[in-house]
C-alpha cells in the first residue's frame, strides 16, 4: 500500500465515468492499495451513484461529467464503449494539465486513435482492458479483489506517452493483474474471438433452444447453463463492443459456421470417427489453456 502522497503513482483525485461492477470494483481496488485521495463518480443513474457513496465505493458523485472530471489526475471510462467519444468529447475541455485517462472498454482498435485525437495537449490516453469481471453486473457484486491474478492488457499506440504507459501498467500491477501490452488492432482480432464471438454464441444458443420450444429451457441441466452463462451479460454493453469489432467479429463468426457446417456434413454421412477426432482435437486445445 501507498502511504506517500508524493510517491509518483499516487492520484489525489480520480474520476470515474460509469460505476458499475469494473468501475467500482477499480475504485475499491484504489483504496485498498492507498492510490488515491478522493474519487467522484459520474453516471446516468443518481440512485447508483448515491448507493456507491454510501458503500464507500466513491466519495462523492456529479451528474455532470465535466463537473465530475474537473482536477482529476485520474480519469477512467467504464460506461458502455459506445458512449466514449460523445462523453470525451463534451469532457476533455475540462481535463486537468498531466490528466490521464484511461478505460476499460472491451474493444480497442480505432476507438484507441480517435480517444487520442480528442485529447487536450497535456493530457494523456491510455487504453486498458482488464479480464475481469462477471455475468452478474452493478456494484453489489464489485471487488476490489477482482483483478487480483486477471490479465490486463494495455494497448499503447506509437503517440501514446511512455510516462503514462509506466503508471498504468505499474497500477495494474499493483492491484495483482498480470499486465501485457498488445497493440490494439490486435486486441480487437483476439477478443473476437476468444470473448466476442463467445458471448455472441451464447446469445444465440439460448434464442435457438427458444426457437425450438422455450419450455426446453426449464430442463436446462448444469452443462447448458455453464455453456450460456455469459448470455445472462447486458446487451447494452455486448450491443455496442459487437458494433465497434464488427469486422473482426464477423470474420470469426465465418469460421464458426465453417466449422459448424463440417460437423453436420460428419453427422450426415454418419462418419463417427471423424466427429470424434474433432471432439478429441478441442478437447486437447481446451487442456492446453489451463486455469487462471
């Protein structure tokens, strides 16, 4: 824990856009660990807002993001991705000289340079996506445990400052993620497919199982509801990482239906041997991953 207000990864003041289960559990995180001094939350919900003061999560909230984002040393968005370049650009007028800002949005790739372009001169941007989180969302369920030994990547761009790079990745790595820079092309390619297309599945298995007869869904062994978990996540939020990668998205859910299709042209021609070897080939790709 910090305990000196002049260690250089001390924050006096932060901002967060957007408390919900990653914000707060990013605001509890710094305090557990003694980075900041005061934290005020932005949202569209004041009852939230007022229930995160009150569980100690934020110390105080504004309604107005550039009120809420006045002074801060810290500023991080945790609302839907899709409402980042609107609330940026209404804000950044407002951003304090040295300001950083950072967030933990699920997609990166474009919305990385235009969150750069917008930025004052003086301040900052520094993607973030923390593999953390839940099915469950809101502030009942928010930890600060929750990055504990999660993966956090940070995807820097060539204009991105190497200052403030160090001090994201060192607050990170302060609150137990293991941390990797990936450019954020990149990021968005893979997250299509081991995150992106995951949720989008499990989306359209609950649908189709419905579209057969929704009364099946009662019989739902644990097996189906581990598969469809991530379907009980917001739409808002799926809505608009889907919409931001969808290019990448889509190129994977072409292989999806490639490989679907080859398991129905093995079940047609009774080829078992081959359903198996298929079985086998994922099951050993799925050791291979280990546990987090």
């Amino acid at each position: 824990m910090i305990t000196d207000r002049n260690d250089p990864l001390f924050f006096d003041r932060v901002t967060i856009l957007g408390v919900g289960l990653i914000g707060a559990s990013f605001a509890l995180a710094l305090k557990k660990y003694g980075l900041c001094n005061k934290i005020t939350g932005h949202g569209r919900n004041e009852n939230n807002l007022k229930k995160a003061g009150e569980k100690g999560i934020i110390d105080a909230y504004a309604l107005d993001p550039v009120k809420a984002c006045r002074d801060s040393d810290l500023v991080l968005f945790s609302a839907p991705v899709g409402s980042f370049i609107d609330i940026a650009k209404k804000i950044c007028s407002s951003f304090k000289q040295g300001a950083i800002i950072t967030d933990v949005g699920s997609v990166k790739g474009k919305l990385v340079h235009d969150m750069e372009g917008l930025m004052p001169k003086g301040t900052f941007f520094v993607g973030g996506h923390p593999i953390a989180g839940s099915d469950r969302s809101g502030i009942d369920t928010a930890s600060a445990g929750i990055f504990q030994n999660a993966k956090c990547i940070i995807t820097p761009t060539a204009k991105t400052d190497k200052s403030a790079i160090k001090k994201v990745v060192t607050m990170w790595k302060t609150f137990g993620s293991r941390v990797r820079l990936i450019d954020p092309d990149i990021h968005d390619r893979i997250y299509a497919a081991v995150s992106h297309l995951p949720h989008i599945i499990a989306y359209e298995i609950i649908n189709t199982v419905a579209d057969i007869d929704s009364s099946y869904l009662e019989f739902s062994g644990q097996g189906f509801k581990d598969t469809t978990r991530i379907a009980s996540s917001q739409p808002e939020l799926w809505r608009d990482i889907c919409t931001f990668n969808k290019d990448n998205l889509l190129e994977s859910i072409e292989i999806f239906k490639k490989n679907l299709d080859r398991v129905s042209q093995y079940l047609r021609a009774h080829d078992s041997e081959s359903l198996e070897k298929d079985f086998k080939k994922a099951r050993t790709l799925r050791k291979g991953i280990g546990q987090d």
